[in-house]
C-alpha cells in the first residue's frame, strides 16, 4: 500500500520539476525567461526640450551631479495650476540646488509616457545619479519643503 501512495507523489514532484523555471531566470531548456530591457526611445520621437535640463531628464547623468524635480502639469489642470505658485516658490528656494523642471503633459507626451505619470500634478524626484527615488501628486508648500530637504541629503 505504501507502495502505490509513494508512487503519484514522486511522480507529481517530477512533473513539477521538469515544467517549472529556475531561479536564475531561465526555463529547463535554457530560454530567459526575463523580460527584455525596452528599447531605448528614439530621440527623433520627442518633443524638442524647452531648456537643457529637460535633456538632461531624458538622459539621467552617470556621474553624481544636480538632483532633478520633474514637475508634470497642463494648463488646464486646476490642481496643477493651484500647485503651480507653491513649485515656483520651491524653485525660489532651491533652484541653485536642485534642477526644478515643469513639464507639459500635452506638449512632452514621450517624456510623460517614460516616468509613467497617470495623474497630474506628479512631481518625480531624481537623485544626482539619475534614479528616481521618489513620486507624489499634489504637495502642499511644507510637503514639498520636507520632500526637497528629503532629496538633498
């Protein structure tokens, strides 16, 4: 009896073993299965930048410089336009530090699309090497002042 209940389970953990993927991202016959890197946006795509930070958010230096704040916005957003004097005082504030940068949704669709903002206003925050280290929505001027403090250190 013993026998035939030992029987199925080994038999069900082959079956486990020999469909299931490995830990290093590669099925049993050898194939990634990781998803593969999208390819890099094509320059020509993209709306023309209105300054040169708005290139340099495009393409994130390697080495450690300024840290950035995208601000993605549209004209007709009321929210966007009651955040907007708040960023611009933050920009007052800070924008010796930090690159503080507004951004158009309607006229940077392939800059909006790439930091996947859904909802506007969203502020993206970027470190000096380039990574995103964080995101909101709307922020208040003490919110937005802890999180530019936040981002300088």
């Amino acid at each position: 009896m013993k026998k035939f209940i030992h029987l199925p389970v080994i038999l069900l953990l082959l079956a486990f073993a020999c469909c299931s993927r490995t830990q290093s991202g590669r099925s049993t016959d050898g194939e990634s299965v990781v998803p593969e890197a999208s390819a890099p946006l094509d320059s020509e795509k993209i709306v023309e930048p209105d300054s040169a930070a708005m290139a340099a958010a495009r393409q994130p230096a390697k080495a450690k410089g300024k840290p950035q704040v995208l601000e993605f916005s549209a004209t007709w957003c009321g929210p966007c336009q009651r955040q907007k004097p708040i960023y611009e005082e933050a920009i007052k504030k800070y924008g010796d530090r930090i690159d503080m940068q507004s951004i158009d949704v309607d006229e940077n669709r392939e800059l909006t699309d790439r930091y996947h903002v859904e909802s506007i206003p969203t502020f993206i925050f970027i470190d000096g090497y380039g990574k995103v280290v964080g995101r909101s929505s709307f922020l208040d001027a003490e919110q937005l002042d802890r999180a530019l403090q936040t981002l300088l250190k």
